[in-house]
C-alpha cells in the first residue's frame, strides 16, 4: 500500500513539472510571436515612409497648410548687381511679418538697406479698423481714408495664401524635384531641366519677390539663367513647411560685357496657429494722421505694395 502511495504521489509530481514545462514553452513562444509582430509592425512602418513620394509630400503638406489660421514669418532678400565698369551694387531687405487669417489681420516690420542711403524701414498694421503704417521717410503713423482701408483689405480678403500657390506650383513640377529626409525634415530641392528653367523660374519670381517680380520678369526675358537653386523644408511631425531657400543667378549679355544679377531669398515660418490677435498700440491709433491719397497714387501703391504673390509685400498675407 505505502508503495502504491509513492507510485501516485511520483506520477502527480511529474504531471505537474511537465505541466509547467509546457506552460514556460507557450509563454516563451507568446513573447516570440508578440517580439516578431511588433519587429514586423516597425518593418511596415519604416516601408510606409519609404514608400513617400515628393508627390505624397506636398500634397500632404497642402493639407496641412489649409488648417493654418495664424503664423509668423522672417524673410530676407539680397540682391546683388554687377554693371559693366562700376562697383557692385547690394541691396538687402529683412521682413518679420505676424499674421491671422480670420479675421485677416496683420503686423509686418520691413527693413531695407540700400548703400549710400543707410536703413529705410517701414511698419505696418493691416486691422478690421483700417491700416496704420509708418515709414522713415515720414515722422510719425499715418492711416489711409476709410475707403481706401476698406478696398485694401478686400483685395487681401480674395487673395489666395501664397504658400498653398507655392506648393501647387511645386505639384507642377514633380518629375525635375528630388527630396531627401533629415531627422526632422523633407527637404525638397528643384532640379530642373533646362527646358523647364525659365518657366519654373518666373513662376517662382511672381512667388517670392514682390516689388521686384515685375521688373525682374522683363530683364529675365532677356538675360540667361546661370543658376537656380530651390529647396524647401517640410517638417516631418506636422508636414508643414518651415524655411525655403532660393538662389537665382542671371546674366545679360551685351556688345563685349554683360550685367549680373544675385537673388538669394530665404523665409523661416513660425508660430503656427500660436497668433491669436494682432493689436495696434493706442498711441499709434490715436496720433495716426490721414494719408491723402489720389487715384493714381492709389493704383501705383496696388502694384508695388500689393501683390496676389508670396512676397515680403506689407499686405500680404504669407
């Protein structure tokens, strides 16, 4: 009987070590299977990000944009040109821009450096009360009549944010653009084809450069295009695009010399949907003095201030 006893409690003994045996080998294979599923997970994620395309990209960050209700922008533009027998001439112009989009809202501080004339800056309050601004020409603010005020914000009210014609006009030109990622960002750079330069390249100046698109149009007519660099960075947490760099180089040959002229633009974006309000200071709304403005004065301020373009413009929403 004692026997019998050993026999039972021997084979209840190994019937629990072999018990738990298997329990330890379904546990082990469990954490395999989970390890392999979530090495196979990171795998799928890291396929879906190659898988981006500069198309994927830029439609993504369009996307994006159009939620934006509020940023800050710093630009800055050097021009540098080059006449026959004469000393090179630079021009540069700085621009810190806040802006809302509802209601359309505004405040732009440019400074221009021009040589032999030093600084010339101008501030500039675009506001549902109407427009201030005040440049170094002129000692104190100023505001614009009523109905003045009033055409100038509507003009702004229909025009479409520059950004967005800035990544549709890149849609455009998908096949001549390469991408490459750093640990932040898309960067984005035109690579253009001769065929395709001088188109890419007016399309762009009407983006970017304001005041000088015009003028800068007709001499591009004329002159060859030496170099163009573009490259604009998306950043990969929101797909929003935060800087763009632009270098244009032209020449225009003559008889026996030719002019040269250097563009190099670049613009940082900040502070997305952080801008709740734009607020005029009291004292400039109460010292502003009405700027008596005729009709054709008016249309020449539309055509130099006033661009539907993505400039340093002191009414144009970035």
């Amino acid at each position: 009987m004692v026997q019998f006893v050993k026999t039972i409690l021997l084979l209840t003994v190994l019937l629990f070590v072999s018990a738990c045996t298997q329990t330890e080998t379904v546990e082990q294979i469990d954490d395999g299977t989970t390890e392999k599923k979530e090495r196979d997970h990171h795998d799928v994620d890291i396929q879906e990000e190659t898988l981006l395309t500069v198309e994927d990209i830029l439609t993504r960050s369009l996307t994006e944009f159009q939620s934006i209700e509020s940023l800050s922008s710093n630009k800055k533009v050097v021009q540098d040109i080059q006449l026959p027998n004469e000393d090179p001439l630079s021009t540069t112009t700085s621009l810190y821009a806040e802006m809302t989009q509802t209601p359309l809202t505004m405040y732009q501080k440019r400074v221009s450096t021009i040589p032999t004339m030093g600084d010339f800056v101008t501030d500039i309050y675009l506001v549902d009360e109407g427009v201030y601004f005040k440049d170094g020409l002129e000692d104190g603010w100023f505001t614009y009549p009523e109905d003045v005020a009033e055409e100038l914000i509507a003009y702004e009210e229909t025009t479409a944010r520059p950004q967005e014609q800035q990544l549709e006009l890149m849609s455009k030109y998908t096949d001549q653009l390469t991408y490459e990622e750093t640990e932040t960002h898309y960067v984005i750079s035109f690579m253009g084809t001769s065929d395709v330069l001088t188109a890419f390249s007016l399309e762009l100046n009407h983006l970017m450069l304001d005041e000088l698109a015009n003028e800068l149009e007709e001499f591009m007519m004329m002159a060859d295009i030496n170099k163009l660099e573009y490259t604009v960075f998306i950043e990969k947490e929101t797909f929003l695009q935060t800087e763009w760099n632009m270098s244009l180089q032209l020449e225009l040959p003559l008889e026996e010399e030719s002019i040269t002229r250097e563009i190099n633009a670049s613009e940082h974006l900040d502070h997305f949907n952080e801008i709740t309000e734009i607020i005029v200071p009291l004292e400039v709304i109460q010292n502003a003095k009405e700027f008596n403005l005729h009709l054709s004065e008016f249309e020449e301020l539309k055509q130099f201030d006033i661009s539907h373009t993505h400039n340093d413009d002191p009414l144009t929403f970035y």
